[in-house]
C-alpha cells in the first residue's frame, strides 16, 4: 500500500507527498497535461520539442544542469502522446534545489531565437536519424495514419513530418507553452525522504505566485469504430520482412484493458508466449514475434509484429499467425497460462514500486487519470480478470474489420 497526502495550491497546482524514511533522497516529478495528441495537426511535435527547450534554461537560470549537478542531483524526462514528465533526483537535504529549478522553469522559458534554433535542430536530427534514415524507422508514422482516420494518434510524438519542426516559429512556440506548461495543467509529486509540512512550505513559496493558466479543456476528435479491414504495402531497403497488424481497443480507463493487456502477455510477452512457441520456435516462420500496446489514454491500438524468416512468405506467416488468433478466439486462454501471466504481471509492479523514483512517477500517472489511490487497486483488477473474460476480449478485439495491416517487404 502506497501512502501519499494530497493539496491543492490556490492557483490549481496538485501537490502529492509519499514520505520514505528509508531512502537519504528525493523525487521531485512534475506531469504535465499535455501530449502529442494536444498539438494542432498543422504544428505537430512541439510536445516532444518542449521536452528539450525545458532544458534550455529559463527566466532567471540560464544553464538548468549545473546548480543540479552542483546539488548531487539528476533529471530527465519523457513525452508520450498522451502527456509529458519531468523528474529529479537528489539527496534529501537539497531538495528545494529541485522546487527552485522546477519552479522557474514553470513560469517562464527563456524564450528566444537561439535557444528554439538549436532545439529545432536537435529535434530535426533526432527525427532524421530514428525515423527516416534507419531500417523500419517509418512503420510506426504509416501505422498510425493507416489506424486512425480522425483521431490525433494519427501522429508520433516526434511529429507528424519534419516540416513541421522545421518550420515552428518563436510565437507558436510560446503560445503552446503558455496554453499547457501551467500550475492547474500540472501534477507535483515529491517522494522520498521528505515530510509533508515541509513540501507544502516549498510548494507554496516556489510554486504559489506563478499565475494559475486556464485549465485546458481536452475536446478531441474520438475514432469511429473501424467496419473495414485496412491494408497497406511498403517496400524500403531493409534486411527481412515485416508484418505488423493492429486491433482498436480499449483505453486506459475501459473496463476491457486490464484483460486486454493480459491478453498480450499470453499472446507475445516473453519467449514463452503462445505465439513466440509456435511461429518463432516451432515453425520457424518468423525471426522475433511481438504482441503489445502502449497503454493509450484514449482506445488505442494492440499490436502484433514479426520480421519473417528468409525465404518465408507473407501469405504464409500471416495465414500461421491467423491460426493462433483464431485458436485464443476460439477456446481462450487456460487457467494455467492466465495465472502465468497474473504472476509476472504482479512481480513486475511489485518491482516497480520498489525505487522511490517509479513510486512518484506512478502516483503522477494515477492522479493524471483520475486518483493516485488507484495506484493501489492496479493489482486487484488484474486479480479479477478471468479466462471468460478475455475469450470475451480476444473475439471482440480481433474481428476482421477491426484489423490493420501492414506488409513491409525488403527490396532486394
């Protein structure tokens, strides 16, 4: 059971406190409300194309890393499409060095030509060399506009195209900032060796005066139920064969995701996983096999991809993976392989909550989707999904017309 407290600064900022005596250190994690899916289908990737401008110094610290490093203190952060995190840590005894770093930046970015310059074109390479110049780079981007017709998943969160980074004005960039990167658009989580008095002293002297924002009010576009099978084919310079299929499913709050993230486990988790026995290891069709999703907010896409053995046609490893649908389909899971995928399930969250660092995060994540506490009911719910249920799942996931295709063939 994961203890935390909860205050709401006046100007809308959420602060959580989870207190470990154990640990000489502290987290310090700030989730913004914003994702890829936030950004306007015209001027994509500036979510991601924040995450390297907070490091690029703000109003009143020109150079973020030194007073941490000075502090025995370290950070990162992500962007997914659904929102982004920030996080430091450092010993216990430094922590309003964090508040302080964290807090400038909240208020304002040192905006200015240079600093968007040399981002845009970090960002740029980043996309060049990941996404355009490396094997298999551009499965995803095809995906994604092949899956969703209106949605804005239709885009990665480095971006729908490179123009788009390449082309972000100075004004464009602050007005995103400004619209999300605010205290009522944030969650502030501090874990570790601190107690709550304390934080919420700091919270309120570092964060209490920046000006509240406008909470965002996220209307987006919703998908459509899909009613016809997709199909694409690609060819590009790469050394094998590759076939990716995706089912719409449900989002992180639908009552069918835990069974469906089951599902995957028993589908292509690990090595011992149903398809990678009989495809991988027993008919050698397919070099690697994975089935996954990535835990979208919104419904969002389970995935199954393979690179082919050579020599192996398309029609013929996708005819032997249709056999394995149609097998889950029709018979579901054994109590056996579900209790399988329930214990490493559990092991994996139980290690999770193990480092201070995952604790914060999590806490941030559960708040963001509705209550921190549920963080404390994640394994319950995976405890109750039964074999029915995820026969239920795998036949309303894995219809015909809910299927996209990918064909990706190596050019000799």
């Amino acid at each position: 059971m994961i203890q935390f407290e909860r205050f709401v600064l006046q100007n809308g900022l959420r602060v959580l406190v989870h207190t470990d005596v154990s640990t000489p250190m502290a987290v310090v994690n700030v989730l913004y409300d914003v994702g890829a899916r936030d950004e306007n289908p015209k001027q994509t990737g500036f979510a991601h194309l924040f995450e390297h401008l907070m490091f690029g110094g703000s109003v009143n610290i020109p150079d973020y890393d030194e007073p941490l490093q000075m502090a025995g203190g370290e950070n990162n952060a992500y962007t997914t499409n659904d929102l982004t995190n920030y996080y430091i840590q450092l010993p216990a005894d430094n922590l309003e060095t964090a508040f302080w770093l964290e807090s400038d930046r909240m208020l304002s970015l040192a905006f200015n030509e240079k600093s968007l310059a040399t981002q845009r074109k970090v960002v740029c390479e980043e996309f060049k060399e990941n996404y355009l110049n490396k094997p298999y780079g551009d499965v995803w981007h095809t995906m994604r506009q092949l899956a969703y017709q209106v949605h804005p998943y239709q885009w990665m969160t480095i971006g729908k195209e490179l123009a788009h980074i390449e082309q972000a004005q100075l004004q464009q960039v602050k007005d995103f900032f400004f619209k999300h990167y605010t205290p009522c658009n944030a969650i502030l989580v501090v874990a570790g060796n601190v107690h709550a008095g304390k934080v919420v002293a700091l919270a309120e002297k570092w964060f209490g005066d920046i000006p509240s924002g406008t909470k965002y009010n996220r209307q987006l576009p919703q998908e459509p139920p899909q009613t016809k099978a997709r199909q694409k084919e690609m060819r590009a310079a790469v050394p094998l064969d590759l076939l990716c299929k995706t089912w719409h499913m449900a989002g992180r709050l639908g009552e069918d995701y835990h069974a469906t993230d089951l599902l995957t486990d028993i589908l292509g988790g690990n090595n011992s996983s149903r398809l990678y026995q009989q495809l991988v290891k027993e008919q050698k069709l397919f070099v690697h096999l994975d089935c996954y999703h990535f835990g979208s907010s919104d419904p969002g896409l389970l995935t199954i991809e393979g690179k082919l053995v050579e020599g192996i046609s398309m029609e013929k490893a996708e005819q032997a993976l249709q056999i394995e649908i149609d097998k889950i389909c029709k018979e579901g899971p054994s109590e056996q392989e579900l209790q399988k995928v329930k214990n490493k399930t559990e092991s994996l969250i139980a290690f999770e909550d193990m480092s201070v660092m995952s604790r914060a995060s999590s806490l941030a994540y559960y708040e963001l989707l509705g209550d921190a506490a549920w963080m404390n009911t994640e394994l319950q719910q995976y405890a109750n999904v039964t074999t029915a249920q995820i026969n239920e799942v795998s036949n309303q996931l894995f219809r015909a017309e809910n299927s996209n295709t990918l064909y990706y063939y190596a050019t000799k």
